[in-house]
C-alpha cells in the first residue's frame, strides 16, 4: 500500500511541475535556434498558459487515478510533442506531433487527448506561423483522432479505424485545397500527410500493445494493494443505516416486486444474474451476498426511465444501498465505468454471457453454440484490459469461465438430450 501511495504522490508531484518543464524545453530550444527575445517570451508564455489549463483539468478530473504510470504517459508524451512541433523544419507537413494527443487519448482520457490536441496546434500555429488551412486540417484530425481512440488500440478493428482516419485525411486535404484556399502543394501535402499520418497511427497502436502487454505481466500485489486500500476507505464511510442484505436478497423486498410489476422478463433477468452471480463469486472466495445482490438489482433504474444507471443510482440512494452496491449498478456497464472489485467484474460478465446467449438464442438467424459465445465473451474482455482494476487473478478468470461453460453448456446438452 505504501508503494502504491508512494507512486501516486510522484505522480502528483511530476504533473504539478509540467507548465515549468514545458516552458523550459520551449525557451531552450528557441534559444538552440536563436529566436528573438519576443518570439521567445511569446511562445513561452503560450505554452505555460496553455499547460497550465491542462494540468488543472488532470486535477478537477482525477482522470489520472485508475491508469497506471499515467503522470509519464502524460509528461513524456507532452514535452515529445513540442519537441517534434520545435525541432523539425516542417512539422506543419510532418505531423507526428500529433502522437501526444493520441496516446493520451488511448491510454489516459479522452477530453485529455483532445486538450492536449488543442494546446499542440496552438503552439504549432505560433511556433511555426503554420497556415490557417492546416490549422483547420489538423484541429479536424485532432477531434477524429480522439473519437476513434477506442478503436485504434484494439486490435480486431484498428485497420478499420486507420482506414476512416486516412481516408479522412485524404478527403480534408482536397477539399482545403481545391475548394476553399487553392494551395499549390498538393502533390506534397497529399503524400507527406498521409505518410506521417499512418506513422503516428502505427506507433500510437504499438505503444498501446507494449502498454498493456506490460500491465497484464505486473505483479497482482499492486491490484490487491489498491483493493485493500479501497476496502478500508469503503468500510470506514459505511455506517448501520445501510440496508442489509438480508433484506435486499429477501423474495419479497419491495424493490425486487416492483421490478417483477413493472417487467415479468426483467424480473427473472435480474433474478438469474443475481443467482448466477453469487455462485460464481464462491467458486473464487469473493463476497457471495454482494455479487448476489448486484445482480439482483443491477438494472433496477429500468423501472424510473431510459438513462437506467442514473436512475438506478438514484434508487440505491433512496434506499441506502451500501457503496459497493451502488458501485456495481454503474460499473457492470463497459459504456459507463470499469469494475473495480471482483463482484463487480463478476455481475459485469454474468449480464454479458447471460444477455448475449439470450438474444441469439431468440433472435439470431443462425444459431451459435454456447461455448463460443462464452470463449469471445472472456476473449475480449481480456484483449481489451476491462477487469485490469478489478483485483480479479488470472487463475480466478479462469475459475470464471470454467463455471460458465459448465453451467451453459451442460444445460444445452441436457436440452438436446431430452429432445431426443
């Protein structure tokens, strides 16, 4: 825990000290060239303005807190940049300046990204008196960048993403060019453009790859080590007014009636997950009433309106659920949050296996076997790192898996066999 309490403070530090560093390597490297007074001051200032807004959204955000090593990723790819705006002759043409926003985006934050994006370009443009179409060219890319950055790290549809990207590229470069400034240096722009675009594409991914191929090979101390000091912030915040689970898990708490009212389907959903979900949490010695209970109650916002987290959360507050509880309505979703805990993960990867195999089974023209569905599901959560903060071990991943393999499948051999 020291260790881990220890990373974050240096962190900290490094992040509160990047408006100095990054005016530094501007001021050095403008004297490296022998600008101006004036052109240095102007740039300098700039940066640090322009730093320094970035810094502040890191610290209002806390978008550092649940990526590893993310004050590097963030400081190293930052001064990268303005040293590859600074130091080549045509970095208006040779854009690989534009990693910095990228892997912040990919790695870190997306509002990150695109900030970093912003500042880049306006230092470009006053650095390099860049032309006002390539301003326009890049803060457009910039924005098409952060959008597809979820894409660009996955391997399964990064080539898709490099397409859209530069395609788009190709496309803006010709209509800036043709029909709104009349350039003369198509031919260049055309090919260097899209040579430093694929460049900045091609390394974003292969630094993403290393990133995680790096987190998914670190000692499970750190995770257990954030677990432990996430559970004793947790249990010091809890207090006896919190509802029990004695009395959530009852068959006739009134939450769980007015689900069945409101949806006889969605009841036994909520049911089933919940049941699924406890059984696979004492497989891996995880908190059994608690799994139970998040899936019991995962969905409930469904009954309010459409936005069913927020809707749940509210309910979880009008009927004191423990934190935990309420952590799982808004982390079994990949759209809104990542787990942080086992339970988490496993109500998360019930709802996926359990909602999937569902809508095949009723509505898929073609009928795919359980075991598949089950092997793509657990496939792609670990391609793409969604449990990394969960505390779950590989060998209990595994444990998962094998239990919902056995349940579904077994199942489906039961039913085939009596249908014969």
């Amino acid at each position: 825990m020291e260790a881990v309490k220890e990373k974050k403070l240096n962190s900290q530090k490094l992040i509160s000290i990047m408006p100095l560093i990054s005016v530094l390597t501007v001021a050095f490297i403008k004297i490296l060239y022998r600008a101006d007074t004036v052109d240095m001051l102007k740039t300098s200032i700039l940066t640090l303005l322009l730093t320094t807004a970035v810094v502040l959204y890191i610290r209002l955000h806390s978008c550092f807190s649940n990526v590893n090593y993310s004050g590097i990723i963030f400081s190293v790819s930052y001064i990268a940049s303005i040293l590859l705006i600074m130091l080549p002759k045509n970095p208006q043409i040779f854009s690989f300046w534009m990693i910095g926003g990228l892997i912040n985006a990919m790695l870190i934050d997306k509002i990150l990204g695109l900030l970093v994006y912003f500042n880049l370009t306006f230092i470009l443009y006053i650095t390099c008196s860049a032309a006002p179409e390539a301003i326009i060219h890049y803060l457009i890319m910039g924005v098409l960048f952060v959008l597809l950055s979820d894409a660009l790290k996955n391997k399964l549809t990064v080539i898709y993403g490099a397409i859209i990207l530069l395609s788009t590229n190709i496309t803006l470069i010709f209509i800036i060019n043709n029909f709104i400034f009349n350039s003369n240096n198509n031919t260049v722009n055309y090919f260097t453009s899209l040579f430093s675009i694929f460049a900045v594409l091609a390394a974003a991914f292969l630094l993403s790859l290393i990133y995680d191929k790096f987190n998914q090979d670190r000692p499970q101390i750190v995770h257990e080590a954030i677990e432990e000091m996430r559970d004793e912030a947790i249990h010091a915040a809890e207090d006896n007014t919190r509802t029990s689970y004695d009395v959530l898990l009852s068959d006739s708490n009134d939450l769980l009636m007015r689900i069945k009212e409101h949806s006889e389907n969605l009841y036994n959903h909520c049911r089933k997950i919940g049941d699924l979900s406890g059984r696979a949490a004492g497989l891996i010695g995880a908190d059994e009433e608690l799994a139970r209970a998040g899936g019991y109650y995962h969905e409930i916002g469904k009954i309010i309106g459409s936005n069913y987290i927020e809707e749940g959360l509210k309910l979880a507050d009008e009927y004191a659920f423990p934190d935990k509880l309420k952590n799982i309505i808004r982390q079994h979703n990949i759209k809104y949050d990542k787990p942080t805990f086992k339970e988490s993960a496993i109500v998360m990867i019930t709802d996926n296996v359990v909602t999937t195999i569902d809508y095949i089974d009723k509505n898929g023209a073609q009928k795919i076997a359980p075991k598949k569905i089950i092997d793509d599901i657990f496939r792609m959560r670990m391609e793409k790192g969604t449990f990394d903060e969960s505390g779950l071990t590989v060998k209990e991943f595994k444990i998962l898996k094998e239990f919902f393999l056995n349940e579904f499948t077994a199942k489906n051999n039961s039913g085939k066999e009596d249908n014969k």
